[in-house]
C-alpha cells in the first residue's frame, strides 16, 4: 500500500508492534489486514525490527507499512530503505525532525508540551504523535490544545485502552490512536493469528476512518 495523504485518516487505532522473533512479522501483518487494520506502526525496539520491515513490505503489499521508535536520523534513513511508507517518533529535535523530512515519506514527530507543538508546526508539520499520551494529560490535555493550536491534528500513544480509545477519537484535533493492545505479547508467543485478527477488527469499529469526528 502506497501512503495516503494523511497517515492519520487510514485506520481509527494505529497498531504499534514490537516484534522480537522475525518468524512473527508477517503473520503479525497479515492478521491486522484480514482484521481490517491495513497499517502497522513497527517499533525498531529490537534487533530484527529492520528484517521485519523488509519481510512484511514484500510479503505483504495491502497493510501501510511504517516505522516507529525513530530516534536519530540513520534510523529514519534505514527504515525508508528497509520498506517503511511512514515514521514516527516518540520526541522530537531539529535535526531528527530534518531527517525524517528529508525522507520523503509521511511522518509523525512526537510531541508532549505546547512548546514541542509549536515547534513541529514552524517546521511545516501540522501531523504529529502525542507521547505518552495518558501520561501527559490525555483527553483533557489535547482538548485544551486544540482552543489555540487548533491547526494541530495528533496521534495520541502511551497508556490508551480500548475503552479510552473512543475519548480521545472524539475530539477533532484527533485523527487515529496509537494502540499496542492489538498485539499482546502472549497471543503472539503463541502464534494465535486468530486473536490479533479479532482484536484488530474489534478495534477497527470503534471508529470508521470516513466518519467524521464527533464533538468532544
């Protein structure tokens, strides 16, 4: 899958997946499709990460690949290279923001403070990852943002569950969610394919990517 336009308008929870066994990368992916998540945001958490991206950009062409956990520019660089069709990362400096610009791909640059968002936007980004979300002041938090930076739009990630999920999916400064409960560590120890895919289409109704944003 080729990027969209906006990375935050494809799916309403953005699957953010740590993979430690390469074996698992492709299964992993393919579930989150036929659950109806076509994207994944894959961590470079752990030494396979690059060889994952690789694997599922060939094996699986329908899901928007993306690259998360980019925190200095080679890995912004490596991660293109690999297959990623997108970035995000957990904070943001000038240097890293360049990088990831300099890419040519969509990206997500990690915010937690007004003063981060300011900043991202003077760098002629208006799409950015809010981190860690439920810690830095969640719902409330991004409400008040959106009065005077309203040009602003986030994907809140950290701590979100999918019963907060749809909170933060209200407020219209909110395009999708970061949500890593999609992918738990023991359904995926134990291959059970099945489970992600349940939990990605239990996730992908909690709101239409067309619908429009209700008011918070």
């Amino acid at each position: 899958m080729s990027a969209p336009e906006s990375v935050l308008d494809v799916v309403p929870v953005m699957p953010v997946v740590v993979v430690h066994d390469l074996a698992a990368a492709v299964p992993i992916a393919q579930a989150l499709v036929d659950g109806g998540l076509p994207a994944i945001e894959l961590t470079l958490r752990t030494p396979v990460a690059l060889d994952a991206l690789r694997a599922i950009a060939a094996e699986v062409p329908d899901i928007l690949l993306g690259a998360g956990t980019i925190t200095t520019p080679p890995q912004a660089e490596a991660a293109v290279e690999a297959g990623a069709r997108f970035l995000v990362s957990p904070g943001s400096t000038p240097a890293l923001l360049a990088a990831m610009q300099a890419t040519g791909v969509p990206f997500l640059p990690g915010t937690s403070t007004v003063s981060e968002v300011l900043a991202v936007l003077e760098a002629g980004q208006r799409e950015m990852k809010f981190f860690p979300a439920e810690a830095s002041g969640g719902v409330r938090y991004l409400r008040s943002v959106g009065d005077p930076v309203p040009q602003a739009r986030f994907c809140p990630t950290g701590g979100i569950t999918p019963a907060s999920a749809p909170d933060y999916l209200a407020l219209p400064n909110v395009g999708c969610v970061g949500g890593s409960w999609i992918t738990p560590a023991d359904a995926v120890a134990a291959g059970d394919w099945d489970r992600i895919r349940t939990l990605a289409a239990e996730a992908a109704a909690l709101r239409s990517p067309a619908s429009p944003h209700p008011s918070p």
